[in-house]
C-alpha cells in the first residue's frame, strides 16, 4: 500500500477529531508499518495540504505532535524527517483516544493502580529538593486555575514531578512516556460548567483541594495517607466522569 493511501485509509477510519489530530495518527501508522523509514523525509507541508486537503495549520500541528513524541525531526529550510533511532510503539495514549469518555475512564483506572504507590513511594524516598519541586509544580498549577489559564501542563508537572520523587526512574518514565494526554479536561467538558465559567473556576479549586491533600501527606512523610489521597483524587475523576457520561451531560472534543 502507498503512503497516501495508507493515511487516506486511516483517516477514514478514524472517529471524528481535530484534522490535526488524525493526520498526526495517520503519519504515526505509516510509521509502524514502515512506510517511512528512519531517515525518511516526510511529505512537505505543501504536498500534505494538496494531497489531504487540509490547512497549513493543520499540517503544522500534527508534524509538531509527533516531534513531541520523538518521532520526527525538524530542519529549517529542508522539512521534517523521521528520526534514526524511533523506539517500537508499543504502548500509546493519543489524543484522538481521549476523544472518547470511556477511554478516559479506563485511563484512570489505569493511573488510579498506577499513581496510588507512586504518591507513596514519594512519601517514602522523597528529597527535599525534589519536595520543592513538587511545591513549585503545584504552586504553578494554582496560578493556572486562578488565571484561567490552560492548566494541563501545569497539572502535568504536578504528577510527573512526584513520580520522580520516587527515585525509581521506571516511573518517572511511564509516567512521562504517557504525556499530558493523560490530563483530560480541555478536551472533554461538562455541559452546565462550560456555560458558567464562575461554576468552572469552582470546579477546578475543588479539585485542586485534591492536589493539596496530596502533597501534604508527602511533605509530611506519611506513605499510606499520599496512597489514599492520590487514589481519592483519581478516583473521584473518574466517578465525575463516569457521572457526566450517564447524564448524557458531554461535550467530546470542545477545546
């Protein structure tokens, strides 16, 4: 099969999400199926625009998704390559997913296991080097929602930095390895909040409430008290989620 028409194929496929979103998807499978190789230059941004009927825009996004993901490579004036070195596929959260509430939910689950004994690894073992950066990683994401600013990176950092507080790099990398895709809000919002940005706002202090809690019994060295509040956290996300979804109360995709 041509390179075109994989992505072709692919983008049909595909349930609805951003433009940007599935040719992203679509390039990353002619990745895995070696349609391009490392060192292979991609299609230039004119020839994706033509061929896909996309914007430039949209072009630039998806090529920007897969350099964050370490999949291609940049040269100024020359176009995007596919690195020498792409690591398998072989585990992936996408946002194209995340367009889904029960993938959410089955990712939380996932992160409700996952995060409960890394919050408590980090009461264990955490430096107070590495206790300032938690603070300061929550110190952000408190400025982010008092802002109303996009927090999803803030909220990142808060749960990647106490994963590094364990001092057990496999969980510092898993959790990096997942990305910011794991922070679902921006994507998927609830219906009432979203027309009340006051209600919003609330929301969002409510939960960090949760952030609080957690960070406090790791600061406080108190394992078994970091497990409970991070698995409350996560596990009341997704109770609101699972919640949300048998309301029929939804919206997929709204940025």
């Amino acid at each position: 099969m041509t390179l075109t028409k994989l992505i072709r194929s692919t983008l049909a496929r595909r349930r609805p999400a951003s433009l940007a979103v599935q040719l992203a998807a679509a390039l990353r499978k002619a990745l895995e199926a070696r349609e391009l190789k490392p060192g292979d230059r991609l299609p230039s941004e004119a020839e994706l625009m033509q061929t896909y009927g996309v914007s430039r825009a949209v072009v630039r996004e998806a090529i920007s998704s897969l350099k964050a993901e370490n999949l291609v490579e940049t040269r100024q004036g020359v176009g995007a390559f596919v690195v020498q070195n792409v690591a398998p596929i072989l585990f992936r959260v996408g946002q194209e997913d995340l367009g889904a509430v029960r993938e959410i939910i089955d990712l939380l689950e996932l992160r409700i296991s996952l995060e409960g004994e890394t919050a408590a690894l980090a009461a264990e073992r955490r430096t107070d080097e590495q206790l300032a950066r938690i603070r300061q990683a929550l110190d952000e994401l408190t400025r982010c929602i008092d802002a109303g600013e996009d927090h999803v990176e803030a909220d990142f950092g808060f749960h990647l930095e106490i994963a590094r507080a364990t001092n057990n790099h496999y969980f510092s990398e898993l959790i990096a390895y997942l990305g910011a895709r794991i922070i679902p809000r921006p994507s998927i919002k609830i219906k009432a909040l979203r027309q009340d940005q006051d209600m919003m706002n609330l929301y969002l202090r409510r939960i960090n409430r949760e952030h609080v809690a957690i960070f406090d019994a790791i600061a406080g060295g108190k394992a078994d008290r970091a497990r409970t509040a991070m698995r409350a956290h996560l596990i009341k996300s997704k109770e609101r989620f699972e919640d949300a979804y048998d309301d029929a109360g939804i919206i997929e995709g709204a940025g």
